[in-house]
C-alpha cells in the first residue's frame, strides 16, 4: 500500500488539536462532574450527545477516545458490555467500583495502565493537583453499544435537568428539549439486575488488571512488551492487543503489518517515517496506521521515550476474558 503524505497527516489527531465535549454523558450537568471533558478521537465511543466531535469515524475493530478533568472531578459510576482501557498520560487518577464505588479502588500515575474488566461499575476522578487526561481505548467498532449507568446517577441527573432516552440520546430540559413523543426514558435497573452485577475484590483487580509504567519500561528494554492479550502481562482477549515500546524495543528499519496498528506515544518524540514521508508524533497524539503500510518509528531525541501501540486482531469484542470474578 502506498500511503501519500497526505492522507497520513490526515490519520493523525495531534494532542493540542483534541475537540472536547462537555455534555457528552447524563451526568454534565450533575455537581462534581460538571467540569469534565470527552473527546472521541477514533470512532465515536458511548457519548450520548449529539455535540460530540468524531475526529477519525473509521474503526479498526476498538474505539479510541480520552477524558480530560481538573482537580476532582469524576466520571459517575457505570458499566461496559466491552472492554474499557485507560492509560494515565497526564496527572494521578483514582479509579473506584461496586454498585455504590465503595467495593475497591486503585490510584495510578502517569504511564500506568488499567483494563478494567466489564459488566460491573466504575468510575474515575482526577485526584492530582491539575488538569489531568486519560487515553482510552474501548472494544468494538460501536464501543459494545453505550454504558449503562447507575440508578442513582440517572436520578441525580434528573435533579439538574438531563434524561437520558432508551435509544441512549441524552436530552436538556436546561435548553428546552424534552423526550419526543412515543420515547420512554431510559428504564433503571432493579433489585433483581443490581444483584447479578459482581462487586469484585481489589485482590480480583488490580494485580490482574493493572500494569505500572516503570515495570513496563523495564520489560519492554529490548523488545515490545506485551500488555494485553491471550499471553499478555493482562490477560484479556478485548479485540485488540496492546502492547508497549521504548527506545530499545523496535528497529529503525521499515516494517509492515496485517492489522491496524494505532500509536500513542506516552513520553519522548517519536520520528515517524513511512514511503513518502515523515513527522514527528509527540506525547498526546494518537496516530492510525492502515495495514500494509511501510513504516519506521524512533525516537527522535535523547532522554526518556515510550510508547503505548493497539493492534486489530481476529478477536471479537465481547465481556472480560477468563474474568476471575465471573462465572
């Protein structure tokens, strides 16, 4: 495949180019979540408002997208039929679970990575001193659907004016809008459903679900070091695999792959060169590669450099593999 120039630039969404939205979930207007920010960088995610900007619609079998808050603002507790994964790029993050996100939580800092296991919910605050992002990439073409939210986040919801509709469209009765005629509001779970939803330990978690950057650099010395995947140091089978990169860890040479390969460089710059160009993909920006493209990635000055690289795979989207938790 001959990739112009041109039409490279063009699968590359740099950091200081990111569009947020702000009214992208039913908890936007909700205190203490009112600050927050989504951005879909690669597909269009689970945001439930029309207002979300889409900056690359083509999907290569997972979503990517980031979320970026000030100081203590969280993400309200919710579900994922697929899988969600986060890694830290800018400040420390708290992440929480359990039907009231009191069953277990796990602080990570910059470079960490969580894949946090579907169908039970969770949520995140910037506990850092500024404003503070996350990357995310999420399984499936459509991100498994949407989320489903808490009974108590919805009906907080309503108290500063947002419904969520059963197709999943947010609506702001703060605007004017109301649910059209003949659509119902998005049902809450009851008692029977809240029951079946796993309430996982932080022994069932974190040492099976999360990864530290400073181990990961040290893995990933001479060679990529697989994060997630059937024999990854995650072992989850999400539709993807990830793996992480550092200046030791790929040849300057051309290469070409089958799959998709998305780049997210965590520190350092990293020269990217292909047939008929070159650029340089900096902290923050995420970069898609089609299949079949030659291509070569360094770093492009001294000092620290890493890098965090999905791949399509066969794997369908679908629940958390091999879950302990889950039957």
């Amino acid at each position: 495949m001959t990739t112009t120039a041109l039409n490279m630039e063009s699968r590359i969404v740099r950091y200081g180019d990111l569009q947020p939205c702000r009214t992208a979930f039913i908890d936007a207007h909700t205190p203490g979540s009112d600050q927050k920010e989504n951005f879909t960088i690669i597909g269009g995610g689970v945001s439930e408002s029309a207002d979300q900007h889409v900056h690359i619609h083509d999907t290569p079998g997972f979503n990517i997208g980031a979320a970026g808050q000030p100081p203590r603002v969280r993400n309200s507790l919710h579900s994922h039929t697929t899988a969600e994964v986060f890694f830290i790029l800018k400040g420390k993050w708290r992440f929480f679970w359990g039907r009231w996100g009191n069953a277990g939580e796990v602080v990570l800092e910059e470079g960490d990575i969580i894949d946090i296991p579907t169908g039970i919910f969770r949520g995140f605050e910037n506990i850092g001193t500024d404003y503070g992002m996350i990357m995310a990439v999420l399984g499936g073409d459509d991100a498994g659907g949407g989320v489903t939210w808490a009974p108590q986040v919805i009906t907080d919801a309503a108290d500063h004016g947002l419904v969520l509709a059963e197709s999943g469209r947010l609506y702001d009765t703060k605007k004017g809008e109301a649910l059209p005629e003949g659509v119902k509001p998005m049902p809450l779970l009851d008692e029977a459903q809240l029951r079946n939803i796993p309430e996982p330990s932080v022994e069932d978690v974190v040492p099976h679900y999360v990864a530290r950057y400073w181990d990961l650099m040290s893995l990933a010395h001479d060679k990529p070091a697989a994060v997630i995947g059937e024999n990854a140091i995650i072992k989850d089978k999400p539709g993807f695999d990830l793996e992480f990169l550092t200046r030791g860890s790929i040849s300057s040479e051309l290469h070409t792959s089958d799959q998709h390969e998305i780049l997210m460089p965590m520190r350092g710059h990293w020269k990217f060169t292909w047939e008929s160009g070159s650029t340089v993909l900096n902290p923050g920006d995420t970069c898609a590669v089609p299949p079949g493209t030659a291509h070569s990635l360094q770093p492009n000055m001294s000092g620290e450099a890493s890098l965090y690289r999905v791949r399509s795979n066969e794997d369908p989207a679908g629940p958390t593999w091999n879950a302990r938790f889950q039957s």
